[in-house]
C-alpha cells in the first residue's frame, strides 16, 4: 500500500512539472508541432537514464524513493500518451508530414536523450 501511495504522490509532482513545462514552451514558439511534448519526453528519458544509473551502478536508495522518483514523478512527467494522441491528431487533419516528424523527432530525441542520462549518471 504504501508503494502505490508514493507513487501516486510522484505522479502528481511530474504532473505539475509537466504543465509548466509544457505550457511554457508554447510561449516561446508556435504551437503547430507540439514542441512542449517533445521536450518533456526528451528530457523525461535523460533524467530516467541518469536515474536509473545511478541507482543500479552508485547508490543503493530506499525502494520507496525510487518508486517516488521513477514510477511516479518521471512517470507522471512524460507523456507519451499526449504524443500518440497529438500524433493521432496531426495524422487526422491529413498533417502527415509534421506527424512523421514528430514521431522521428521523438523516437530520436528521446532515445538520444536516454543514453546521455546514463553516460552523465555514470559520471557520478
């Protein structure tokens, strides 16, 4: 029980940064591809890979912790379900070009950004 609870309260946090996040960007640049996804996917899978390892190579956190981090805060802060429906979207309104992208540009992004978390994690 407690696990779930912890993970509901990290979901909330990654939401909450999420939002920002997101809507932040849409400040700053237009809002015909969905730039603000990208980035929170992007950088959602680098801070999971420096996460993760570090968790598995340099330090050894309470179970709960990591459940909170990951599970929760990083889960509740990416959102590949906002992608598949942007996505979906984009595809429907015949954009089928700038749903290529996205999906290249997210596939790519966030792969990338994964390994530069783990290569950074194993800095520490």
């Amino acid at each position: 029980m407690k696990e779930t609870v912890v993970a509901f309260l990290g979901g909330g946090v990654g939401t909450v940064f999420r939002y920002w996040l997101s809507g932040s960007v849409y400040r700053f640049v237009a809002a015909s591809f969905p730039f603000g996804t990208l980035l929170v996917n992007g950088l959602g899978c680098f801070l999971i890979g420096i996460l993760m390892s570090l968790f598995e190579e340099r330090f050894v956190v309470e179970p709960l912790l990591r459940i909170f981090l990951t599970i929760g805060v990083l889960g509740g802060f990416t959102t590949f379900s906002t992608f598949s429906y942007e996505t979906v979207s984009l595809l429907r309104e015949g954009s089928i070009l700038i749903a290529m992208l996205n999906i290249l540009g997210s596939l790519c992004v966030c792969l990338f950004a994964t390994w530069i978390g783990i290569v950074v994690g194993k800095l520490f």
